[in-house]
C-alpha cells in the first residue's frame, strides 16, 4: 500500500489520468478500428480495394495534420487543440456507427487521422511538462506500456461485441472517448493548468520537409525504405482481418487474438530485444527486422490454422520491435543538431506507406487472393533493406570524401 501511495505521489494526478486515459482509449480503438476492413465489407457495398482506400485516407490525413497542427496549436493554444482531438475521436467513433456512405466513411477516417496527429505530440509534450525531467523517461515508457496493455485487451473486446452488433464496437469506442475528454477537461480546470506550452520549437512545414528530402541524398533512401516497410506493415494491421475473414470460419475471433498477440509479444519482449539490438549499427537492425516481417509474412501466406497464424504473427512483431526504434536511430544520426525538429518531422512522409499499403494491399487480395499477397509482400519489405543500406553507404562516402576535404 505504502509503495502504491509512493507511485501515485510520484506524478501529478494529470500524468496517471493520460497513462490510465491512455489505456482505456487504446483499448477502445483496437477495439474497433482493427475491424474497420471487416466492418465496411460487411455492412457497405464497397470492394477490397475501396476500403483500402478509405482507410489509408486517415493515415494520409495524418501525415498532413502532422504538419499543421504545430500551427493550430501556436494560434489557439495545445490545450484546446488536444481536448478538440478527444472530443472529435468520440464524433469519429460514434459516425462510424451510424453512416453508411463511403464517401461519409472517408471523411470520418480523415477526421480520425487528423485527430491523432493533433493529441499525440501535445498529450506527451503535457506529460513532460508535469514530470520532473530525470522522471520523463521512466513516464514515456508507461504510456507506452498503456499503449501496449490497452492494445492487448481490446481486440478481445472487440470481437466479443462485434457478435452481439457489428455497430456497437464503435459506438462504444465513441463513448470511452467522449468519457476521457470530459474528465480530462474537467482536471485541468481543477488543477489551474489552462495552458499547455512544452519547450518552444519552429514548426515543420511540409515544404521544408520537402526541400531536405530533395538537398539529402541519404535521407532520401532513408524515406523510401520506411514507405515500403510501412507498405508492408499496414498488411497486417489493415488487409489480414479480410484475408481471414473470407477464408477462415472463425476469421473475426482470429484476426482479434493475432491483435492481441502482437501487443503481448511487445510487451513481453521490448526490454530485451533492445538490450540486444544495441550492440549492432541501425542498419543490421532494421535488416534483421525486414526478415523478421518478410517470414511473418511467408508465414500467413502459408498458414492453415490459428496456431501457425500465431507463429507467424509473434515473427513478425519481432521485425515491428527491431525495426522502428533503428529507423529513428538512423535519423537521429543523421539529422544536424539543428535541424533535427525538420528531419524528424519529415519522416512523417514515411506515412505514405500506409496510405498506398491497403489499397494496394485490397487490389492484390481480390486478383490474386491472400497467399500471393502476401508473398509479394514478403519480397517488397526485403526490397526496403536495400533502400536502407544504399543510404548508409552513400552516408559512408560523404563522410569519406569530406574527411579528405579537410586533410588537403
């Protein structure tokens, strides 16, 4: 009990309500937008390719809402920007519930994307903000513990509600969001806290994104390998739940336990595989991550049951923990102290990925079927590593021929 009251004073009360938040929100989400593919083919007339249209949409929407939303929050302030995304999550939630158009479907997972890209950056920027700095880091990795926990629960929940009512997954997902952005609202009233600055920094505007993409040789590759990795990632968050559920009897419940699967394995693992990965150059890492998700990959192709889809989908979380952590290592590296906000902001550009992912993804499903997807796939995220290395060899070269420069 002592030890319990020791953490609950360690940190204000408004980090425990955004890691609790965190949790319940993350758990609502998974526990509908996974099945979203599944949702929109079962209840709208909309083809594979369609859908995967719609949905990349949100990741599109994202990428742009990265962009402006530094903007937005300089004008109106990050706490009404951040309460804005919450309340418009529970708006997102509650449509998809409700509309049948596509177009309408389209505009609510634009809205969706917006809204995530609004509430991430300020919601961690308050928690820094709240916490002493030597306690920050240990504050990072519970949200995203919460993150992982909430992501392990809710597909369960998801596929258990969608039995009763195909609706009621997001209308109660609406809901937990309009719940959290109250109290959240209401605690930051008690507790006086009527601005959200965090540490001061120039916007990143797509336009000076742009130009260091175009001035960076290097940095460019970099790009292209995260756009195909993201290509291949979004197979597996986005086109497995139709491959499964058009070839399995029980496709819904397995698409939900995968989902709880990768979470676990997450949570289980990150520490660990970390420690490891740090005795190796980035580089090696992400190789080593891309093979992990190309064997994931062949795995689902040739998977006939819920124990080897299990198998396959532990596989490839190994490349999801391995790889993006390496990914921002290598830009870390690479970035200029003083350019270091643009170059991290335009790796938000690797996001196109997983706008071209599910519809490309929905195209090769229908023509071809779930196996050779995801094939293709397999050899298109082993593609990405070359990306990757003649970006590091191209850095190597630079670094050679300036080192040269300067002896003569």
């Amino acid at each position: 009990m002592n030890r319990l009251r020791g953490f609950l004073g360690s940190y204000h009360p408004i980090v425990h309500t955004l890691i609790l938040g965190t949790v319940m929100a993350r758990a609502a989400s998974s526990m509908s937008l996974p099945f979203l593919a599944i949702y929109l083919a079962k209840h709208t007339s909309m083809s594979a390719v369609m859908i995967g249209i719609v949905i990349g949409m949100g990741s599109l929407a994202g990428t742009v809402g990265g962009f402006i939303g530094g903007n937005l929050s300089d004008r109106f302030g990050r706490r009404i920007i951040m309460l804005a995304a919450l309340f418009g999550w529970a708006v997102v939630f509650v449509g998809f519930s409700l509309v049948k158009l596509p177009i309408l479907f389209m505009l609510l997972n634009m809205l969706n994307g917006l809204c995530r890209s609004f509430y991430e950056p300020v919601s961690q920027a308050l928690m820094a903000d709240l916490t002493e700095p030597a306690k920050r880091l240990r504050v990072f990795s519970m949200r995203y513990m919460a993150i992982n926990v909430g992501v392990a629960v809710g597909p369960l929940l998801g596929a258990f509600f969608a039995t009763m009512d195909g609706a009621l997954p997001f209308l109660l997902t609406g809901i937990v969001y309009f719940i959290y952005a109250v109290t959240l609202y209401v605690l930051l009233i008690v507790f006086g806290i009527k601005q959200i600055e965090g540490e001061k920094k120039q916007p990143v505007t797509f336009v000076s994104a742009l130009r260091v993409v175009h001035k960076d040789i290097t940095f460019r590759f970099y790009i292209l390998g995260g756009i195909i990795g993201a290509i291949g990632y979004s197979q597996v968050m986005v086109t497995l739940s139709q491959y499964l559920e058009q070839n399995f009897a029980e496709g819904v419940n397995m698409f939900a336990i995968l989902m709880s699967v990768n979470a676990i394995v997450v949570i289980a693992l990150q520490i660990p595989l970390t420690r490891i990965s740090d005795k190796y150059t980035p580089l090696a890492t992400i190789v080593a991550g891309n093979l992990m998700f190309a064997l994931g990959d062949i795995g689902f192709a040739f998977s006939h049951n819920l124990g080897w889809m299990i198998g396959s989908m532990a596989i490839f979380t190994l490349g999801e923990i391995l790889n993006y952590p390496a990914a921002n290592m290598l830009i870390d590296k690479l970035a200029p102290e003083h350019m270091r906000g643009t170059y991290f902001g335009a790796q938000t550009l690797t996001n196109i990925g997983h706008f071209m992912g599910p519809w490309v993804g929905g195209f090769l499903l229908v023509a071809y079927g779930g196996s050779t997807l995801y094939l293709v796939m397999a050899v298109v995220i082993m593609a990405g590593s070359l990306f990757y290395w003649k970006g590091a060899t191209n850095l190597q070269m630079h670094l050679k021929n300036t080192s040269k420069k300067e002896i003569l």
